[in-house]
C-alpha cells in the first residue's frame, strides 16, 4: 500500500463534511475512507457486509474515530480494534464532542493514542486537523505491520 489511508467513523454528514474541508485546507490529500456508522467500522475491519471482500491487510496509517455513534458505539468499535493483532497497532484518534469525563477515561482504557473534542469553530477545528495529519501521516513513526491472524 503506497498511500496513507485516513479512516474517518463518523456518523454526522456536517461534521463529516468539515472534516474533509479541513483535510483539504491543510493540505492533506490522502484518501479517506468514511464509515457512518458503528456497524460499518466492523464490517470495514472484518471484511463483511459492505466489505466483503476487502483486503483485510490493506489498512489506514489513522483512525479519526466518533465515539457517539449509531447501531455500535465508538468504544466498542475501539475495543474490537484492539483485539485483532493486526489492526491493535493502529493509530486511533477519538475526534468528538463527548465531554463526558468517562468517555475520555473508558477511550484511553480502551487504548485510544488520543482524544479531542471537536471544536465548534471551524478555523480552529481546521488548525487541529491539521496537527493530526502532520503528526499522525508525516512525523510519527508506525509500527511494522503485523500478520493477519489465520
């Protein structure tokens, strides 16, 4: 795989919609691959459904995760990401407007690299995706990739 796919769970269109306007005024051109919902992250990481067929070693340099989402929940969409040897290693970023203080405490217990609340503002929104992507598709280091499980 040759470029870096962003992931983006997220189930609001609005906020989907700044997110990519954001990527795109930061100058991030990475494909992003948008999922709606909890349900489809599942069936995204485990090649089911709408995905049936995916290559399941084909997987995003980050994941820009919602954790208020319908059907499954972004913490358990977290949990099972963490489960798989495969994709545990993933940089996964909770991007939401959750400020309940659990939810920051379960998404770090759950292994989350990082959790921002999304700003309402969309220059300053703006400014921190573009942190994300410098930090997350250029500077940090990803760990091999492992195997998938047989």
């Amino acid at each position: 795989m040759n470029e870096k796919i962003i992931l983006l769970v997220e189930d609001n269109p609005d906020d989907v919609e700044l997110t990519l306007r954001a990527l795109k005024r930061a100058n991030i051109c990475n494909p992003v691959v948008v999922l709606k919902d909890g349900a489809e992250a599942l069936d995204y990481f485990n090649g089911t459904g709408l995905y049936s067929g995916r290559d399941l070693e084909e997987l995003p340099a980050v994941i820009l995760l919602d954790i208020k989402l319908p059907k499954v929940s972004g913490l358990e969409v977290l949990k099972h990401i963490r489960s798989k040897s495969i994709t545990q290693v993933i940089p996964v970023v909770i991007l939401t407007s959750s400020k309940e203080e659990l939810d920051v405490i379960n998404g770090y217990k759950l292994g989350a690299n990082s959790y921002i609340r999304k700003p309402v503002d969309f220059i300053r929104f703006s400014d921190a995706v573009q942190k994300l992507g410098m930090y997350w598709l250029l500077l940090n280091e990803p760990p091999p990739t492992p195997r998938s499980e047989s």
